[in-house]
C-alpha cells in the first residue's frame, strides 16, 4: 500500500479546512483527528473527537490535495498545518506520512498530544522526526494560562524539533498574534471555532468576529 493511500479518520469534513492565526506560528490549516485512546483529562476542550467510530475517512492523498487548493486559493501565505484532536498519535502511521508529504511541500508541522515528549519519543519515533513543532500534555483547567502561547494551560509544553523554529522566533509570532479565537461561519449556518480560550474569553471574542464576519 503506497503511503498517500493510507487513511486518516477526522472529526470533521475536509471540505471544512482552512487558514487560521489560532492554531500554532503563522497561517497554519488546522485538522483534527477522530479518536483518542489517552482519556488523559475529563476537561478534554474537544469531546466530541474523543470516540473512535464516526468522523470522516479520507486518504492521505485526499488531504494534500485539499491542502493545495487552500493554499491556492488562500490571501494569506500558508506556512504548515497542524493536527489536533482527539489523539493525532492513535492515528500516527497516517500523520506520519501526511507530515512527510506537506514538509516536501515546504510546508511546517505541528503536533499536539495528551502525552509527554518523553512518550512520544519512545513510542513515535518516526512521527517526531517529521514534526518541526509539538505540544505536549493535556489540557487542565487549574492552569489555564492567558498567556501561554497556543496553548490552554501552562502544564502544556512547546518544543521546537529542529531548526526550522528557534524560541526567539517563536515568541515574536505569539506577539504578533496573540491568543486568539478563530470562527468560521459556512454556507449553511453551521460554525466552527478553534484556538484555545477561557470559557468567559471565548464567548466574548466569539460573538465579536462573528460580528465583523457578517457585517
């Protein structure tokens, strides 16, 4: 089986991707998977990605190709994507090779994950080494943090893989972009938020660019 035909289970249509500031340095498409095995936290920020039935099947190769046409029919310049869940490591066979496919695109990577680097290390070896960024840790509300970049609480660590990203750098983008909500509104009247907020935070900033989007 060639790796572009390996399937990957998300928890959303992939007609639904699209650039956001919310999710990592830069304009990153963010994807997230169906499924999560750790149950590492009962404040998961996505339960309904926790069950592993359900979701959206797509091949590696379907996904490149949505990724392509994002980016080409983008007005921002789109510099990687990044998986979330759900538990991206459940599936990390897929991740792997749809991380390898869009680095070859001169695209990013971002991983986030319930486990430790440690874990991660020890268990997903070839997925890390084709992620240039990766959030390790669960979500836990006692630390929620309104300052700790792209990440809801300050248990949660960032950790740059390789020398695409020094910190520097990395803290200059979160200055730049700050911690924010992203909402997208669809033709149909349904809406997706992503980015990590305080419950308070989150409705507020919410309601505030569904306004912009519509006026």
């Amino acid at each position: 089986m060639s790796s572009l035909t390996v399937e990957l289970r998300l928890g959303h249509p992939l007609e639904d991707i699209h650039p956001t500031l919310s999710n990592g340095p830069g304009w990153r498409i963010p994807f997230w998977t169906q499924g999560c095995s750790l149950r590492c936290t009962a404040h998961c920020l996505n339960p309904n990605f926790l069950e592993p039935s359900g979701g959206w099947i797509r091949t590696v190769v379907d996904i490149v190709g949505a990724i392509q046409n994002v980016i080409e029919n983008s007005p921002h310049s789109v510099e990687g994507i990044t998986m979330l869940g759900g538990e991206p490591t459940d599936q990390a066979e897929a991740v792997t090779f749809l991380f390898r496919a869009v680095r070859s695109l001169g695209l990013s990577t971002f991983l986030y994950s319930g486990m430790s680097l440690d874990q991660l290390y020890r268990r997903h070896g070839a997925l890390l080494a084709e992620t240039d960024l990766v959030m390790d840790g669960h979500f836990d509300p006692k630390r929620y943090s309104e300052t700790a970049s792209w990440r809801g609480s300050d248990n949660q660590r960032l950790h740059s893989m390789g020398s695409r990203y020094e910190g520097a750098e990395l803290d200059a983008a979160f200055r730049r972009q700050g911690k924010s909500a992203s909402v997208r509104l669809a033709p149909n009247g349904a809406f997706s938020i992503s980015g990590l907020q305080s419950p308070k935070s989150l409705v507020h900033r919410s309601s505030q660019k569904v306004h912009q989007s519509v006026r």
